[in-house]
C-alpha cells in the first residue's frame, strides 16, 4: 500500500526518499531505519514529509527532526477514528483518539483522512484535513480478466464481528468462500521478514548502515510487494465477485480497487452515515451493495452476479472505468499535491465518460 505511493510520485517527476517504518520499532529504536534519519539525512531540506499514522510509533525527537527540515508534514489515517456504536460497546475506550494518534497528529500540518467523518472532524477542530479514498496505479488496471470463473464470489480479510456471523450463514454456505491470501503459500512473506531482520539487527548491532544500503534494501522489498500483488490481482480475477463483509473501517475499502483491477464485480456492505463514500461508486452500475444485518441481502446480491453474466460484466467494466478515470495513485497524488498547494478537495464522485454501459440492479 505505502510503496504503491512511489509509483504515484515517480508518475509525476517527484523526487523522494523512502524510509521504511515499523510499528513494532518505534523510531527511538537503534534498529529502526527511522533512528537514523537525521543522519542519512544530513545536511538536506525537504518541501514535505508524509507519514502513515498509527502503523508506526514516532517519538517526540524524530517528529522535532521532521518539523525542523520540513514546512509542509502530512499525515495519512487509513483507519476510522470515529468507533461505530457497536464497537464502543465492546470498547469504550475507543471513545477518544489514542494518545499516541493525537500526538503524532500534533506535528501534522495536512491530515489525509480515508474516513470522510474523520476529516469533517479534524477540520472542525481547526486541522487542515482532505478526505482520501483508496487508489491503485494505473498498471495494474491493465490486468486482462480470467477466461474461467469459480461459480463463488470471494471474502479476503480477517474475521471479526459480524464477519463471522456471515461466513457461517446457510445462505451463504455454497457462495462465498473465505480466500487465504497467495503469499500464504509461497516463500515470499519469509524472504521480506528475512531481508528486514538482517537489516535491523545490523542497525541494532550498530553498524552505520549508508545510502546505499536503504537503497538496495528498498529494491528488494519493492520487488516483492510487485510479485505478490501481481499474483494476488490474477488469483482475484478467477472468482466471479469480490465481497467485502462489514468492517470497522467505515468506507470503501481497497478490496473496490483492487475488484477493478481483476475486471470482477465488487459486492460491498452499505456503509451507513457516510454519503460521500456512497456517492463514489453508483449502486447496480458499478458496485452492489447488501444490508450489513442480512447475509440474505449478500446471498441475493451473489446470486444476481452468478445467474446474470452480462449484467456482472457490465458492472465490472463500468467498475473499472470509474477506477481508471478517478482512482489511479496517479490521480491521487495530483488531486493531494493541489489540495496542500490550494486548499481545494477534488470531487471524487463525477461521472466519468457518458457512454459508460446503464445497468441498473434489479
């Protein structure tokens, strides 16, 4: 997800640099590329740093660092901040950002926020907030569809909460299946840990790894993600539908992108209390939608996929059309770079050429 970003900058002539961040070495760690920041970075200045917030631990000292070589310090928020009344609940103590989040948040001068109810309510706290739905680059739009499809629709994730619930639904039992994901069953995920180990531990043993050694450690880590992604796009292109089950994340998540990569219909829970994500995609034209309190609703929507072939290919191309015309990474980054440049939001939800296929769910 992080290094799809780079694809987005190298798209539009940016120059960067890339410093891989580990929730589980938090920047005060002598084994974290982060700890030594300062002097990798010695002597340069930086238009704008990004972060991803809460998938790494920033401590006080390298966010001063950041602040000091750089005027402009964005900060993405891929999870909803805002807990669901379900999930406060079950957890109370969600009720408020954690402390870690609301520091980090701090030193941010521009919030990208994936939930929009997130960024209406950093703004109204006076923060400089721009929703952000998912993207995905351009290539992998290229992506040719399966000549064969399983007569099942597909589920990718963790399961938690309600997802349990409808995995286990007679009326789901012959048409959705729980997929692994494909490094599940390959050597890749052990050579990424593998590479990453011996990177730390030499940085934790204290050796003074150079330039030139983030370099080839990045090469190696972008040439894995690119192998598994590109294997996971093809293996999602075999199913006849792509469902995402109801999640804490309030907002259509990448599992959408990712359908229109593979050229497949996405099925999606109807996401309540968020009328911009809705608008992004049209309901029956380029994605379906089911009750979150009805697997029958799922059941349904799968059923209309599978015994409906044209309509299901009309929903992927329209599908794909709107991802390509609006959701590439390379739009993204222009639509970011604008929105820090002018304060102006783009407008996610426009149509994006007038002879797109009409079909309507019936």
């Amino acid at each position: 997800i992080h290094l799809g970003l780079e694809e987005g900058l190298e798209a539009h002539g940016i120059d960067f640099m890339t410093l891989p961040a580990t929730y589980e070495l938090p920047s005060s760690y002598r084994a974290s590329w982060l700890y030594h920041a300062r002097r990798l970075c010695e002597g340069q200045k930086f238009d704008q740093i990004w972060f991803f917030l809460r998938h790494a631990q920033f401590d006080e000292a390298f966010l001063d660092w950041a602040a000091d070589v750089a005027p402009v310090r964005v900060g993405y928020i891929m999870e909803s901040l805002t807990p669901s009344p379900e999930q406060l609940q079950a957890a109370p103590h969600l009720a408020g950002i954690e402390p870690f989040m609301e520091r980090q948040m701090q030193y941010m001068t521009h919030i990208l926020a994936f939930d929009e109810r997130d960024s209406d309510e950093i703004q109204a706290r006076g923060g400089r907030a721009m929703w952000c739905p998912w993207a995905i680059p351009q290539r992998f739009l290229s992506t040719l569809p399966a000549l064969h499809r399983k007569p099942q629709a597909a589920f990718l994730g963790a399961v938690y909460g309600k997802r349990q619930q409808f995995l286990q639904h007679p009326s789901l039992k012959e048409k959705l299946v729980r997929v692994p994901r494909i490094e599940a069953h390959s050597e890749l995920p052990e050579l990424f840990d593998n590479v990453a180990m011996y990177c730390h531990a030499r940085l934790h043993n204290g050796e003074l790894l150079s330039i030139a050694d983030l370099r080839d450690y990045l090469k190696i880590v972008r040439r894995i993600r690119r192998t598994i992604f590109d294997q996971y796009i093809a293996m999602l292109s075999h199913w006849s539908a792509n469902v995402v089950l109801p999640a804490n994340f309030r907002g259509y998540s990448n599992r959408i992108v990712e359908s229109a990569a593979a050229r497949l219909p996405a099925i999606s829970w109807d996401i309540p209390d968020r009328p911009r994500n809705r608008a992004l995609f049209e309901p029956g034209r380029e994605i379906l939608l089911f009750d979150p309190e009805s697997p029958e609703s799922l059941a349904a929507c799968i059923e209309q996929v599978l015994d409906e072939p044209e309509f299901a290919r009309n929903l992927a191309r329209n599908l794909h059309e709107k991802v390509l015309f609006h959701h590439t990474t390379e739009i993204r980054i222009e639509e970011i770079l604008r929105w820090i440049a002018t304060g102006r939001e783009p407008a996610y939800m426009q149509s994006p050429r007038a002879e797109i296929l009409d079909v309507r769910a019936r």
